[in-house]
C-alpha cells in the first residue's frame, strides 16, 4: 500500500468541514504542534478515528502503527498548560509526542457542515419535506416532515436512529402531540434551543444544563435528550468517507469510546 500525503488528507477534511466555519471558542483543526513539522508527518497510511481520544484509543492507535488521529472532539479545549494539568492528559499527550502522532480534530464544524451524515440518518426514518440549518453556528437542523407524527413515534424513531433504549424527556410532555416540526443538535447542544429562542416546538439534544431543562419546561418545549454518545456516528461517517475519497490508500481503524459511565 502507497503512502498518502498528509496535507492531500488534510485539504479534503477542510473541503468538507472548513475550520471557518467552526464556533469562536472551538479548538478544532491540529492539537498537538510538537510534532507538526517532523517528517513522520508527511505521509500517512493509518487513521484511528475516535470520538474522543483516550487512553484505550491511543494504545490501539499506537498498536496500529498509526501517525494520525481525527477525533470529534477536541483533545485541547483549554490553554495547552491548563489540560496538561490533567494527569491522564499529560500522559496521553507525552506518547504522542514520543510515538510522533498528530491529532486533529472536527467538531463545531462538523455540526455546521451541509457534508455530515447525520441528515442521511434521519431519512431512513422519517419522511422529510424541509431541512434546514439553524443555530448561532448553524449548528442545528429545522427539520420539516412531510405529514404529522405523534411525538410518541418521533421519540421512538429517534431511539432507533441512535441506539438507545431510554431517553429523557420533559416532564409535561404529551406523548400523543402531532408533530410536524423537528430542531435537533447534537452533542450538548440545547443552547441552540435557547438561541433561537424556542416555544411550543420539539427540541432534540444529547446532553442539557438545569436551566435548559427549565428553559424548556416553561416554553412548552418538548426536550428529547439521547445522551452526548448519540455523536458517535461521527465515526462511521469519516471512515466510510475516508475510504470512498482515498479508495483504500489508507488504512482507517477506529475506536469506540461508548458512555464512559453504567447505571447502578
């Protein structure tokens, strides 16, 4: 197998999720500059993508012999000092430096971008007339069915969709209310719901804060919220990407983090 060019790999995630159009407080794009210009960063041949990297993500990468890591979200969101305060993040950080890995990460605009699969996962469940983008950092849908649906149903398709069994929804919901009219963001996403200053709609989320909750509750917004792992098919969407685009030329692994947490 022949090596690819870093920089041919780079271009093309840029062309489909430019770092432009990420959020203002988002750190996206090449988180570690201490091997940003060794050689071993001019080709690639092996990817581990991941939703976040941790240490069980790293040793496969380091397994697989991998010199690039694309993760959804950022390893540093903070200063560099402030995160390497973090005992497990010092240590993740000091074997990619020895094994001379690069990360990179797509994570705002990746939710902005048009390119991103998570429409094309909505359709194999609903029939949709209008989507569009919303949000401070379009970094939501509007999403428009074609005939109503109960939000019992809606709850269920979206359980389906991400694979989950329970969910959470407010506390005044009725399950037997026609919808026609759908927001979603992913991730920790219900401050768009506040943005746009929602009322007597639905709102779907994967995490939300106490006020949001209340937000919700006193607006009459049905809040579906799935959980932050509903971003995981981030993973699926840049392999299968990764190898349409390159056909091949690079060998993409990929880690799954799962909910870093169980119910007792």
């Amino acid at each position: 197998m022949s090596k690819v060019k870093i920089n041919n790999l780079i271009n093309y995630l840029k062309d489909l999720f430019p770092q432009s159009n990420a959020a203002e407080w988002d750190k996206v794009g090449f988180q570690i500059e201490d091997v940003y210009n060794l050689p071993s960063q001019d080709e690639v041949e092996n990817v581990l993508v991941c939703m976040d990297l941790t240490k069980d993500a790293l040793k496969k990468a380091i397994d697989k012999k991998v010199n690039f890591i694309i993760t959804r979200h950022p390893f540093f969101f903070l200063e560099k000092e402030e995160e390497l305060k973090n005992p497990a993040k010092k240590e993740i950080f000091d074997q990619l430096v020895e094994n001379q890995i690069q990360v990179y990460s797509i994570h705002t605009n990746y939710e902005s971008s048009p390119d991103n699969n998570l429409m094309d996962l909505i359709e194999t469940q609903f029939n949709i007339n209008e989507n569009q983008k919303v949000g401070e950092f379009l970094e939501g849908n509007k999403i428009k069915l074609l005939r109503e649906i109960s939000l019992k149903e809606v709850i269920e398709k979206m359980k389906f969709i991400f694979g989950k069994e329970t969910t959470l929804l407010t506390r005044n919901s009725n399950l037997e209310n026609q919808i026609k009219t759908i927001y979603i963001t992913p991730g920790s996403g219900a401050s768009t719901m506040v943005y746009l200053h929602l009322k007597d709609t639905v709102f779907i989320t994967g995490e939300a804060k106490w006020s949001e909750w209340l937000y919700a509750d006193q607006n009459n917004v049905d809040m579906l919220v799935l959980g932050h792992y509903m971003e995981n098919h981030f993973i699926d969407d840049i392999e299968s990407k990764i190898n349409k685009t390159f056909n091949g030329e690079i060998n993409v692994y990929t880690f799954d983090i799962k909910n870093p947490f169980k119910y007792v």
